[in-house]
C-alpha cells in the first residue's frame, strides 16, 4: 500500500530546492544534425520558479499503480520504426540536396552558349548528378515503403499502450495543478520562443528557475528541464537533455 502525501506536504517537498537569485539569461538550444549542431528555431520554451520533474516524481511515488512499462518486444519494435523513419528523412534530405543541385546546374547551363568551351564540363557534370538524383530518388521511395510497412504492423499497439498510459497519467497526475499554484504563490510561468538561432531572452525575478521544453530529433525526442545557473547564456543540447522514445 503506498503512502499518499497530502498536497501541502508534496509542495513543501517541492519547495525545499527553490531559493536562490535569477537574472536576465538568454537559452539556446541546438541539437545534432547531420552537420553538426543545428539551433532550434521557433522553439516553445516555459520558466518556471519550481522544479516540475520533482513533482512528477512524487505523484509517482505515490500513485496507486506503477507507471505502465511498455514491453520490451514493443520497446524494440517500436525503436526500429524509429530507426527506419532516420533512415528515410536522411535519404530524404540526400535526394533533396541531389535536386537543387541538379537544378541551378540546369540554370548554369542555360545561360552558357553550347560552344563554350566550359559547357560539354558542365553538361557531363549535369549527367552524372542526375545518375546520382534518380538513384537517391529509389533509395527514399524503398526507406518511405519500409517505414511505412512496419510502422503499420505496429501502430495498434503503439495506440492502445499511449490510451493505458494516458488513462494512467490521468489519474496519477489528478492533482499537478493543485500543486502547481500553490508552488508558484502568485508568481507566473513565464514563456517565450526561440529565434532562427534558436535562442531567446528572458528577465526572471529573483528565486531559483527552470526552464523546460522539448523537440523531436531523430532517434526520438530530447527533453529538458534544467536549473538556470547563474550565467549570462545556458545552452540546452544532447549533453544536458533526456533522450524519451517518441510515441
């Protein structure tokens, strides 16, 4: 039988690791791409004066039920749809980068005369990217066809784990918001989105603040929810966030 702590109690709890000083600070946040660190634009971001995992901890540590696990032939099922889906958007962005390539040598060509010397280069150069297009074409047409093949096998039981799960979190997380205001005393979260360099700007009142978000990347999605230090920027990427399947 588990022990229920009261609201008052799980905001004390809470409340213990929220003092301190804020400041203005400016979040960025990248993640890896294929050529490197790629900034997240228009990326949603919260600040809250609390730390909202804590409270998920301890609504977990109490709930009537463990939180479901999925199975682990499900788990694997599920990261080799996630595996194939990379796979394809990779071939997907090669066959994309072949195309436009592909086209401004076309607009090159067509504003050479034929008898330039420099245009039978450029028209065996056109040649072999367009080998090179239509073989990349193939390739993300068959990757699209795999994912799609297993990502049907297994969506009913992706879909009926995500409704126990919700149906689960419904119930455990009843009394987040409760909990939430008393946390926050008067105080608001504060929000704001990141710019084409995956940055934002924000003033904090005094007391210690987290700062949360989340974005999809390939091999599922990246969460964080980090403490803001006393530092003029904080860099959110892979080192710092929590790599969760993405159902």
């Amino acid at each position: 039988m588990r022990t229920h702590l009261s609201s008052a109690a799980l905001v004390a709890a809470v409340a213990i690791i929220a003092a301190g000083c804020g400041s203005s600070v400016t979040v960025e946040v990248t993640t890896e791409g294929a050529n490197g660190p790629q900034p997240q634009a228009n990326l949603p971001l919260e600040f809250l004066p609390f730390d909202r995992d804590s409270v998920f901890d301890a609504l977990d540590a109490q709930a009537e039920t463990p939180r479901p696990q999925m199975s682990e032939d499900l788990a694997t099922a599920q990261q080799r749809v996630t595996n194939l889906q990379a796979d394809w958007r990779e071939k997907e962005n090669a066959w994309s980068e072949a195309r436009d390539s592909l086209r401004q040598l076309r607009e090159r060509l067509d504003q050479i005369d034929a008898r330039d010397p420099g245009y039978r280069r450029l028209y065996d150069q056109f040649g072999q990217l367009e080998d090179q297009e239509r073989r990349l074409d193939r390739d993300r047409k068959a990757a699209f066809d795999g994912f799609t093949t297993v990502q049907e096998q297994v969506s009913a039981r992706l879909d009926s784990f995500k409704i126990v799960q919700g149906a689960w979190s419904d119930e455990a997380y009843a009394g987040y918001y409760d909990i939430e205001t008393q946390l926050l005393d008067g105080r608001e979260i504060q929000a704001d989105t990141t710019n084409a360099q995956g940055q934002a700007t924000v003033s904090l009142p005094g007391g210690d603040w987290y700062v949360t978000t989340r974005t999809p990347v390939t091999r599922g999605e990246m969460y964080w929810n980090v403490r803001i230090p006393d530092v003029d920027t904080l860099r959110l990427d892979e080192s710092n966030g929590e790599l969760r399947p993405r159902l």
